[in-house]
C-alpha cells in the first residue's frame, strides 16, 4: 500500500535530480512510520540541497480551510512539508 523506504530514498533522490534550483517540492507525510514522516522527508532533501519552507499539519490554522472543528488539537499524524531547492 506504502512505500518502503529504500524507494522513497530513491525518489527523493530522483525528485531531487530533476528539479531545477527554486523548485519547490509540496510532500504529503504520515507521522506513523519513520520513512513516512516530515523528519524524514526534510532530512533526506536537505542531503540534495533543499531548504525546509513549511511544514503544516491537518488542522493548523492555515490548513483548515474553516473544516477543523474548533478547540480540537492539529494533527499530530498528518501534514505536508515543503521545501525549495
């Protein structure tokens, strides 16, 4: 269903190859499985030169778009990262 980590290495690596300085790459991440997580996403795309832009959680508020319930916690689990080359 996910993929391992060997081939997230290699597709950030590939992302990362193909991308011209100023990309900007947006990544979903899951904070349930190391190699899914935003930690790992923005460690392994600094080593190729990116610089951590954002990284937002499901429910921050400026990632609701008005949906979150009000008084709940952001998510701990699920976000995006963002960095630029």
């Amino acid at each position: 269903m996910y993929l391992k980590e060997d081939a997230i290495v290699k597709m950030f690596k590939e992302i990362s190859d193909l991308s011209a300085p100023g990309s900007l790459v947006l990544v979903n991440t899951m904070n349930t499985v190391n190699h899914h997580s935003s930690d790992f996403t923005i460690k392994h795309f600094k080593e190729h030169g990116w610089t951590q832009e954002e990284t937002v959680m499901f429910g921050d508020s400026k990632f609701n778009f008005g949906k979150f319930p009000e008084g709940v916690e952001p998510s701990k689990l699920f976000g995006f990262a963002s960095l630029r080359k």
